[in-house]
C-alpha cells in the first residue's frame, strides 16, 4: 500500500517535472539568430517611411496630436486600456538610454518578428507582433534605418500597470506557443501582385486584423473570422467594422476603399470616426498603389457575414 | 444649369426641413443633421471627383448648410437624449462638452470663412474638402461611436 502511494507520488513528481520542462521550454523566448538579419541590402529609409506609415508606429509611440504638428518623435504615447489592464506605449527613438538607440539590427528584428526585447523578454502582444511577424527582414531594416532618422527623446517609459496573472511576462511564451506565426491569414485562391502586396500591408506592417478581427478569451483570433469586425477594444458602445466582402464594405468598389483610406471620406459622404481616424491619416502618406493594393485584397479575401 | 439649380435649392431645403423636425426627438433631429451635412459634402466631393462639374452655385449652398446647420447641432444633446432611437453619440460628448461644441465651431467656423473666399475652381474645391473632411474627422474621432 505503502509502496503503492509512493509509486504515485513518484510517478506525480515526474508528470510535474517534465510538465514543468515542457512549460519552461515552450514560454522561453525564441530570438532568431543573427545570421536571420546578414546579408541585406543596405538600408532605404524611403522604403522605411513608407512601413512607418503602413505600420502607423506614430499613432500608439508619439503623444496624442503630436504627428499633426509634423513632430514625429516618438517618445512613448497614450496610454493604451485593456482587459488586461494599461499599457503605455514606450520610446522608440535613438535615444541610446530611454529609446532603442543602442539596439542592434537583430534586437529590432526580434522585437518586430518574434516579440523579443533586447534584454531577451518577451513583448506584451499590445504590440502587435502578431502581424508583423510577417514581414520581410529587409523591410526591418529599412524601418530601423528610418526610426534612427527621427528626432531622440530622453524620457523615461512608464511600467506597464497589468492585473495578476497578466503581469508575469513569462506567460506570453504560451501565448506566442499559440499564435505567433508568419503564416498568412487566409488562403486566397488567385493572387496577382497587386493582391499579394494589400496580403503583406494588411496582414504584416498594416496589422488591420487586430482590431478587425474578433478575438478568443485568450486573445487569438477565432478562425474563421478574418477581419469580420469586434466589439469596441476598449469596452462599452461602439464596435469595429466587418471589412470583409460580406460586410459593411459590400457594396464600396476598390477605387471607394482607396479613396476613404486616402480621404477619409466614405462614398456615400461620411467621415472616418473612431481610432481609424489616426489610421487614414496614416495610410493617407503611402503611394496610391499601396492603397489600391489594400483595396484590391480587401475585395479577395472570404466574405463573412 | 437649371437642373443644378435644383440641386441647390434641395440642399437649402435640407436644411429647412432639419430645423422644421425640431420637434421630433435630438437623437433624430441631430441624426438628421448629419444626414445633411453628408448631402453638403457630397456636393463637393462629387466636383472634386469629376463627377459634376464646378459649380459656384452648388459650393455656396453647400457650405451654406454646414454653416447654419453647426450654428444650432450642438443644442441637440439634451441630458436624457444620451441614448436610444440608435444614436452613435459617445457618452464622451456629455463629459468633454465644451470641447464637443468647440470642435462644432471650428467646423463652422472654417465654413464660414470658405463661404467668404468662395472656393472658385476645382482644385479649390478639392482644398476646401480637406480642411473640412479634417473637421469632421477630428469629432468623430472622439465623439461618434459606430454600432
């Protein structure tokens, strides 16, 4: 009997270990090498604009109003409420001590790509590295080489204010274990250039699925779903639009969605609202051909009701 | 031309037809407002995108209605009217409301001062529809909340 109970608890402890092993291995975080980053071209900072703008870095690291002004230092922005509790948004400019100054190439990338921090912890997904895991190291490269362009700030970034169980970083590598991937989001049958460049801004740099597409509880998009339209990110009223064939934009052609993402004007003569706002104003730099791109996937990806 | 003569007298209409539904609910009345002003902006998007030609008439009478029609919207967010009837209104307008009718103002106010320097070609036009599509943009922003 004895024996018995030592038998379990024996065969307990070693479940427990090598559970605890397979937890430890999956949360750890996973950098690329460096090598993921040698042998590019050397940096274009005009293809760099042209990401920052797709990627609207602006909008969540500079404070509110600031890129109007055409200030586009990116010193940390407003604070960002979830379920999860505040994120504050921190300073990315060159600054070597309170930005990324000091950052390598392959730091950036990793931080982009694999939701890694240079010190080798992982990246709350408020980030959306989700998306920009799928983008291409030489697009990385031109980005940092803009970033590095715009002017430094030397102001601290706050502590992310999280609520228990969230607050454990360590987590996230089960959440990456889930849903972080470079896979593209939808299988599309025919695919001309055009197509494929709208796949990469709006699933990669664009990141529109994150708040186009609703969500499980544990914050993965539920398949089947692709920008099918959310509830309001911050809670209460208000909710995020299907752009899908099958929803809002159904009856909008490609030249309307174009056009809204370079006007702000929708074709029956309404304004952007919401946090879109921010986001037209951002695709709005980009070259036409980026926003016609956009449109012409938009119209090829699955309609959902 | 006639028939774009019409077409402003419509649009001044419009406007006439807002204030004559005052009697109705605010949520309805502001809707209809809106409604109005998207008309308005569609006269001059339509010259912008080539759809009709330039056409001083139609920009008056236009930027006519997003000059009255801002004079009185702001009056139509009552306390009580914070839902119901579908409104998009943001609970946000009743806490920042002097920021709501200042955002209101501008709107008008850069209206007005078009309305002064009448916008005289398309290019023109096109200019004008920015600075306003801006303001629209800036309150909706905040203060319009899609359902």
């Amino acid at each position: 009997m004895a024996s018995l109970f030592g038998k379990i608890l024996g065969g307990l402890a070693l479940a427990a270990a090598a559970g605890g092993a397979v937890f430890w291995f999956i949360t750890a975080p996973k950098p690329l090498p460096e090598s993921a980053f040698a042998g590019l071209s050397i940096p274009d900072t005009v293809n760099g604009e042209r990401l920052f703008w797709a990627g609207g870095c602006v909008s969540c690291h500079a404070p509110k109003g600031a890129a109007e002004k055409g200030d586009l230092t990116l010193s940390g922005g407003e604070p960002l409420k979830t379920p999860f509790g505040t994120f504050y948004p921190p300073n990315i400019t060159a600054d070597p001590d309170a930005g990324i100054g000091s950052w390598s190439l392959a730091q950036f990338g990793n931080a982009m790509l694999r939701g890694v921090d240079d010190e080798g912890e992982h990246l709350y997904p408020a980030f959306p590295y989700g998306s920009y895991s799928r983008m291409k190291p030489q697009d990385i490269a031109d980005l940092f080489e803009f970033l590095k362009t715009l002017p430094k700030s030397n102001k601290a970034s706050a502590e992310h204010a999280l609520a228990f169980p969230y607050s454990i970083r360590r987590l996230l590598g089960g959440w990456q274990f889930l849903y972080l991937n470079a896979k593209p989001r939808v299988e599309l049958a025919s695919v001309d250039e055009k197509v494929a460049r709208g796949q990469y801004l709006v699933e990669g740099p664009g990141h529109c699925g994150e708040c186009h597409t609703p969500r499980d509880s544990m914050g993965g998009f539920l398949s089947g779903k692709w920008l099918a339209g959310a509830p309001n990110p911050e809670g209460g009223k208000g909710r995020i639009p299907n752009i899908t064939p099958g929803g809002e934009l159904a009856s909008w052609s490609e030249t309307d969605i174009a056009s809204y993402l370079e006007t702000g004007m929708t074709p029956d003569f309404d304004s952007v609202g919401g946090s879109m706002v921010e986001v037209q104003k951002n695709m709005a730099h980009l070259p036409a051909s980026d926003r016609e791109a956009i449109a012409a996937y938009l119209k090829a990806i699955p309609a959902v009701k | 031309m006639k028939l774009k003569t019409v077409f402003a007298a419509t649009l001044a209409l419009s406007v006439v037809a807002g204030a004559v539904g005052a009697a109705e609910a605010p949520q309805v009345v502001r809707k209809d407002m809106m409604e109005g002003m998207g008309k308005a902006m569609g006269g001059l998007v339509n010259i912008v995108k080539g759809k009709t030609e330039y056409n001083a008439d139609v920009v008056k009478a236009s930027l006519t209605t997003m000059v009255d029609t801002m004079k009185t919207f702001p009056d139509q967010f009552p306390a009580g009217s914070e839902t119901g009837h579908k409104t998009e209104a943001s609970p946000k307008i009743w806490q920042n409301m002097d920021d709501f009718k200042a955002k209101a103002a501008k709107l008008g106010t850069d209206a007005s001062a078009l309305l002064a320097a009448l916008p005289a070609d398309k290019a023109a036009v096109g200019a004008a529809v920015k600075t306003l599509g801006a303001d629209c943009g800036a309150c909706h922003e905040t203060y319009r909340l899609k359902d």
